[in-house]
C-alpha cells in the first residue's frame, strides 16, 4: 500500500504531484497559510476569514493532482466558510454538503464562543465520479483524539475515508500534521500521501508511521 510522506511546504511539493490522479483528499489548512506564498492573499490570520485568494489558488492546485470526480473535505474555521466555499468553487470544485464532527475533548472557547466540534465542507472535482459509494451520516462522532492542537478524532476520519476513498485507493493530505488521515487511511486499507512544513509535527507522522 503506498505510504508517502513529505516535509516541505506544500505549494513546492503539490507541483510534483500533478497528475497523479489522487482518489481523494481529506486536509485542514490552517488560517495563517497563504500570505507569504500567493501574491495578494491577506497578510493577516483574521483578514482570511474573508480573503480566499490563497484558497482558490490552493484548490486550483490540489484539483490538478486528483481523478476526475474525487472528493475533497476541507476543515476550517467555521468563521471563514464564507471564503473557503467561495473560493474553492471558484477553483473549479463543485460543493457538495457539510459535515460536523463532534470532539471528545472539552469544548474551546474562541472569542467568546464555545466550539465543541470541528466543521468540513465536501467538494467534488468536475467529471464522473471516481468511486461510487453510499454516503455517511453529515455528524460523525468522536473517537480518540490527534496529539495535534486541532488534530481531528481518528474514528471519524475513518468513517470520511471509508466514505470516499475507494479501497487500495490513495488519500492526500497537503496539511497532515501529526498524521491522523495517514493513520485513518492505514487502518482502513488505503494509501495515504502527506505533506507537512513544521519539522515537529512532520517527525511525529513519521514516527507513528514507522
């Protein structure tokens, strides 16, 4: 099964991956990425929850990576669903639905708000469908958690691998991370290539794989 995984920042690895043909993509980028790689994104993290720019230039790029068809669930920030839906759109990808996936952990508060979830959009890339598959429950419950600050649940990412990867298919996962997708995919059958800048959390996926 492959297994492959990347230390770098993603807009310099993606470019090796075009035309792979990917089966799906399972990733969580975080807010402050972008700025100082797409000319006119927002310099700020609290500026994104409105500027998609580097969104749509990120989506652009991981569209050119997958199968016609293959699904795509991007978790963010609630605060900036506005962008992340405009502008993966606007990179080609077609919305498909939301899902919640409760955390086991005690809720955070954010801004005077308690977050006891986390919050993904699905898209699908234009063309057929590359796997046909009967679709999961829209709130996923929680399992054990990631080592990773905002690490999702092991069970549910199963659950979502399961859902859109075929089997002896290949996730991607341009922010990994501790490497929950990767072992989510291991668990289930399915390869798993993952790409991640931060040195820590690169060696902590790797440990975990070995």
């Amino acid at each position: 099964m492959l297994f492959e995984l990347h230390h770098g920042n993603c807009i310099n690895v993606l470019p090796e991956f075009l035309g792979r043909g990917f089966d799906a993509v399972i990733t969580d980028p975080p807010l402050n990425f972008g700025h100082e790689d797409f000319p006119g994104s927002a310099a700020n993290w609290r500026d994104k929850y409105e500027d998609g720019t580097a969104q749509r230039q990120l989506a652009g790029l991981i569209r050119e990576c997958v199968k016609p068809g293959a699904v795509a669930v991007v978790f963010f920030d609630t605060r900036a669903l506005p962008a992340v839906s405009r502008a993966w759109k606007e990179a080609g990808w077609h919305y498909r639905r939301a899902l919640t996936v409760r955390r086991a952990q005690s809720p955070r508060c954010w801004e005077g708000w308690w977050v006891a979830s986390d919050i993904a959009l699905v898209f699908s890339a234009p063309g057929l469908p590359s796997y046909s598959h009967s679709a999961g429950g829209d709130v996923l419950e929680p399992g054990p958690e990631s080592a990773h600050p905002v690490g999702k649940p092991i069970g549910a990412l199963r659950e979502i691998v399961r859902n859109i990867c075929p089997p002896g298919g290949t996730v991607l996962d341009p922010f990994m991370g501790s490497g929950p997708v990767g072992e989510a995919c291991r668990l289930e059958g399915r390869g798993f290539v993952g790409v991640e800048s931060d040195a820590h959390w690169f060696n902590v996926a790797k440990a975990k794989a070995a």
